[in-house]
C-alpha cells in the first residue's frame, strides 16, 4: 500500500537518507517540527514500513573488496530456489534484482580479487548464462527516493 506523504514527511526522509544517525533534535531544526512531533513522524514512518532500516554505508576496498562487478543472469526455468539458496549464502553478492528482458537477474557483487570474482560468476553460471561488467567507479552511489516533482540536487 502507498503511504500518502506530506511535505514534512519527504523533508524527513530526506535527512534520514543522508544521515541515519541523526538526532531527533537536529532533524526536528531542520524540517521545522518539535523534536517530539518529529520523533512521531519517524515512528509513524517506520511503522507503515516506509522507513524499512537503518544502514552504515561500508568502503569496499577499505574491507578488502576492492573488484566491484554488475553480473547479468539468464536464468531459464522456473525454479529459482535453489539460485536464491546461493544468494544467501554468498555475503559477496551485494544485491540483486530480478528483472524483465533478455537478463532475469541483475547482481551487484563484490570481490577480494579477479580470481576470487572468477570463482563467482562461476557458482552463478550453473543457473544459466553470465554476462559480468567491472566497475570503474560509482558515478552516482544508491540514493533513497526524493518527493515526486522535486528538483534534484547535485551533491547533495
């Protein structure tokens, strides 16, 4: 079910994108609440499951991944258990995404190194056939939604 979100609402998701750990009393000065009403709407938000969790974004190279791929799965069949069974159990495999189109799957994955990225597309060729992209850098890291309608900032 869609939310109905107003203006305070988008504003504070806004800043909860940027900065998870943001304090009540900082939030609440910048969207222009009470600390009180603004801690209200975050536990309103979180309960409609609009806000889903709260994350630390992590250095890949700093932890040891420094190989970042897109790999594209053709996927035939319908059994898709057991590549799920994979996806769980491979903690490199940042995020995937089931798509429409030639490719059934998209993933994001991480690697120590090219063989151990080898070794990978590997396990993920047995459900079917591999296309893998090396990144060379994150033009745009993920960024949440913005409120419909509004203007994106660079850099921001």
């Amino acid at each position: 079910m869609t939310e109905s979100l107003d203006a305070t609402d988008w504003a504070i998701l806004a800043e909860v994108q940027r900065d998870g750990r943001i304090a009540y009393t900082e939030l609440a000065r910048r969207v222009n609440l009470s600390a009180s009403a603004t801690k209200e709407r975050v536990r309103r938000l979180e309960a409609a499951e609009v806000i889903t969790g709260y994350r630390a974004e992590v250095d890949l190279e700093r932890t040891g991944y420094p190989v970042l791929a897109v790999v594209r799965l053709k996927y035939p069949g319908t059994r898709h258990e057991p590549l799920h069974r994979l996806l769980e159990e491979r903690s490199e495999i940042l995020e995937c995404l089931r798509t429409t189109g030639d490719d059934c799957y998209v993933l994001k994955v991480a690697a120590t190194s090219m063989a151990h990225l080898e070794e990978l597309v590997d396990a993920l060729a047995r459900f079917g056939s591999t296309t893998t992209s090396l990144v060379f850098s994150r033009t745009l890291p993920f960024r949440g939604p913005r409120e419909p309608g509004s203007p994106t900032r660079l850099g921001g």
